[in-house]
C-alpha cells in the first residue's frame, strides 16, 4: 500500500446548481485536493458545507461545472472512460442504504451488482460468500429476507452489496446515521475491517467527531464549498475555536483536555480517544498500569 499514490484527484473543480437562474448556488469553489490509495479519509462539515456535493464528484455523479475529476490520471468525465466502470472501481454507499435493498433473499441482494458485471455463476457466489463474511454477516443468514434483519445488519448487507464489486474506493455517507450504540459500533468495526482487510481506499463522510477521530488517518474539513482543514485527526482538532467558528465540535475528550489543562494539568491537547485519555490521567496522578 503506498501512500504516495494518487487514485483520485480534483483540480480546481467548482460546482453550480441552477447555474444561469435566480436560485444558483455554489456549492463547491475550486477545490484542488487528491486522494491516495489506501488512505482512511474522513469528510465533515455542517449542513450545507459541500461535503455530500464534493462525495458525489468522485466518482462522475456529479460533474464539475468547472475543473477536472481525475481517476488513476483520467479525467472521469472525458467520453473514451466509461462511467459505469468508474463507479464500480469507486463504491457509494449512501445515507441509509438499506431502503435500497429489495430482492427476496440477502444472497440475491448481494449479487445484484456482480450479476451486472456479467461475471460467471461462480465468480458470483465466490464474492457474495466473501463479502458477507468480511462484514459479518454469517452462511445461515444467506436464504433470509433482508427485510427480516435489525437496522445494523441491513446496513452491512447494503455495504456488502457494493464490496461484492470489489471497488478500489469505497465512499460511505453517514453509515452510522440512526443507529443505536451497539450498531453504530459493529459498522464501523466492519469498516475499519474492510480497511485493514481489503487495504482499499476508504472514504467516511460523518459528522460524528467521535468517530472520526477513532479511525480515520486523514480528515478534511469542508466550509461552505471550501476546505477549511486537511491533516491528521490531531492536527484539525487542535483548532478547537476556530472549528466552534464554522459550528463544529470537537471530540468530548478533546475538550476535556482543554479544561484540564486550564487547571494546571500537564496534559496534551491532541488526545482524541478514550483509551489515551485514560492513560495520560493515570500518569498525571501516579498510578501505572
């Protein structure tokens, strides 16, 4: 996995609805930002700050009003590339995927895209096997409706569906959004598992700065059509104020260092999950492991 290796990029792209008409609104303004292979990249932003606009450049629903959407060097939109291609190599699963499940069994649901692909009885059963497995989802749940599942096993079901296409991208809106506790963590289990498993690139648009600091390697932070930040997790959420600025927050844990701190307690300010947390208290009043 090499992080040098740019598989998705975006020059000076801009995006306009109801371009020409009084309702025109510029929902992208220039963005110059590229993606490398393997990354775990978190995108956040409030309502209305690009980030789903910006999702769906990459991989051709959206195309730019101005600029360019590179793929692997190609520019997505260019008639020679083929869109469908794109969007099997670059996956999106969206906010709620499961109201998109409809066949009659999981392992049907599965299939759907690998079918269209046109790939052999086989090669079909082969990747519908795999990807229910690397989320979680067991053999004997296989012949079972989907509609039968709890919210969390629809959602890795709808996820499977598009892992089954084996993308080199995988984009997830929300994939937490309605969840309980319990689900909310198994998705993003299974997510850090497609990650760590299949070493592809993975794209996490939230607004959950608790999990976007527990697993992304890389966060950008979008701010009415633009990018505010782009860094490490601990890099962003350093600039506490200035993310309250555009109405965003940072994790619970960081600002409960920010109040030690101002209490006189040596303590740094980039802890960002429990766990550290934990272990910077324990060293601040002696006690060890």
């Amino acid at each position: 996995m090499s992080a040098k290796t740019k598989i998705i990029e975006l020059n000076k792209v801009s995006h306009l609805y109801s371009a020409g008409t009084p309702f025109e609104k510029e929902a992208l303004k220039d963005i110059n930002l590229s993606i490398y292979q393997g990354e775990f990249v978190g995108i956040i932003g409030h309502t209305g700050s690009g980030k789903s606009t910006l999702m769906q450049h990459f991989n051709g629903l959206l195309k730019p009003t101005s600029g360019t959407v590179l793929f692997k060097g190609k520019d997505i939109h260019h008639e020679e590339v083929n869109k469908k291609t794109i969007r099997q190599k670059i996956g999106l699963v969206f906010q709620y995927p499961e109201h998109q499940l409809f066949e009659m069994t999981i392992f049907e649901d599965v299939a759907f895209g690998p079918k269209n692909m046109g790939l052999s009885e086989e090669e079909i059963k082969q990747r519908v096997e795999e990807s229910l497995k690397i989320v979680g989802i067991g053999p004997e749940l296989y012949e079972k409706s989907p509609f039968e599942l709890s919210g969390g096993q629809k959602r890795r079901v709808a996820i499977a569906g598009v892992v089954a296409m084996q993308p080199e991208v995988l984009i997830l809106d929300e994939p937490t959004a309605g969840l309980d506790p319990r689900g909310r963590d198994e998705i993003l289990a299974e997510i850090q598992n497609l990650h760590e498993t299949l070493g592809i690139t993975i794209i996490l648009v939230s607004h959950s700065m608790e999990d976007i600091a527990r697993f992304v390697d890389r966060l950008i932070v979008m701010h009415r059509g633009d990018v505010a930040f782009d860094g490490t997790p601990k890099e962003v959420f350093l600039h506490v104020k200035e993310l309250e600025q555009i109405g965003l927050a940072v994790p619970q844990i960081t600002y409960l260092m920010h109040q030690l701190k101002a209490r006189g307690f040596n303590v740094p300010l980039d802890v960002l999950t429990i766990e550290e947390a934990v272990q910077v208290i324990r060293s601040q009043v002696g006690i060890q492991k």
